[in-house]
C-alpha cells in the first residue's frame, strides 16, 4: 500500500473529525511498521483497543455532523459504518479464538487501508464540499 499522508484534500473541514481521520492514519501506518519489524502483537492489540473508540466515537461525531448539515449521503455513511463494525466485531472475535498473529495483522491493516481508501476518501471527504458551501 502506498503510504497515505494526511493534505488538505482529505480534510472534512470539521477538526474533530479531521483529527479523527489523522489519529486512523497514525494507527494504519504504525502497525504497517510492526508488520514490516515482524513485532506485531503489541501494536495489534494497541490497534483494536483503538478501533474499538475509534468506531463508537468518530462514527457518532461524523453521523450527527452529517445530520446536521443535511448531508444527502448520510445513509450510505451509516450503512458503510455498519459494515466496518461487522468486519471489526469478526476479525475481533478472531482475535479472541486465536490470539495476536501476524497474519491478523496483516488482515486489520488490509481492511483499515480499504477502510480509508473506500469510504474515507469517497464519502466523508464529499462532507468538505457540503460545509464550504455553508460558509
């Protein structure tokens, strides 16, 4: 994966939200590092204690943001949120069964970097054009 640097582009134009957004970049790109050291088990579970406030936090914050500003995409929002959380609870539940591995690690870092890639990028960064047009 290429590696993802945080620009303007990228900004919602909401700091919370933004700093959200750097805060996974941080997370991604750290346990990108553990897999390359082959020192994954810590950063891993670091990684899921993470998401799991990642996930409750920013995606309240991010849904009532678009509430309030009518964003028309708000559903898709909500449903794309609700499948990541399915994709976390099972890879957390692997977690569970098998333990820290690099394999699982491997497998958190590809569906964050898809995470980003598919809904980051293609529905939260259209949030920006919504507020500049608000003023």
């Amino acid at each position: 994966m290429d590696e993802i640097v945080w620009t303007s582009r990228l900004s919602t134009g909401v700091d919370k939200l933004d700093k959200q957004h750097r805060d996974l970049i941080d997370k991604l790109r750290a346990l990108e590092d553990a897999i390359r050291a082959g020192e994954t088990n810590a950063v891993l579970l670091d990684a899921f204690k993470f998401l799991d406030i990642y996930m409750r936090d920013h995606f309240q914050d991010e849904e009532a943001e678009m509430d309030r500003v009518q964003f028309r995409e708000a559903e898709l929002n909500r449903r794309g949120h609700a499948r990541f959380l399915v994709t976390f609870e099972a890879l957390h539940k692997q977690l569970v069964a098998e333990g820290p591995s690099e394999h699982l690690a491997q497998e958190v870092h590809h569906e964050l970097a898809e995470w980003f890639v598919h809904h980051i990028l293609l529905i939260d960064a259209r949030l920006a054009k919504v507020l500049s047009q608000e003023g």
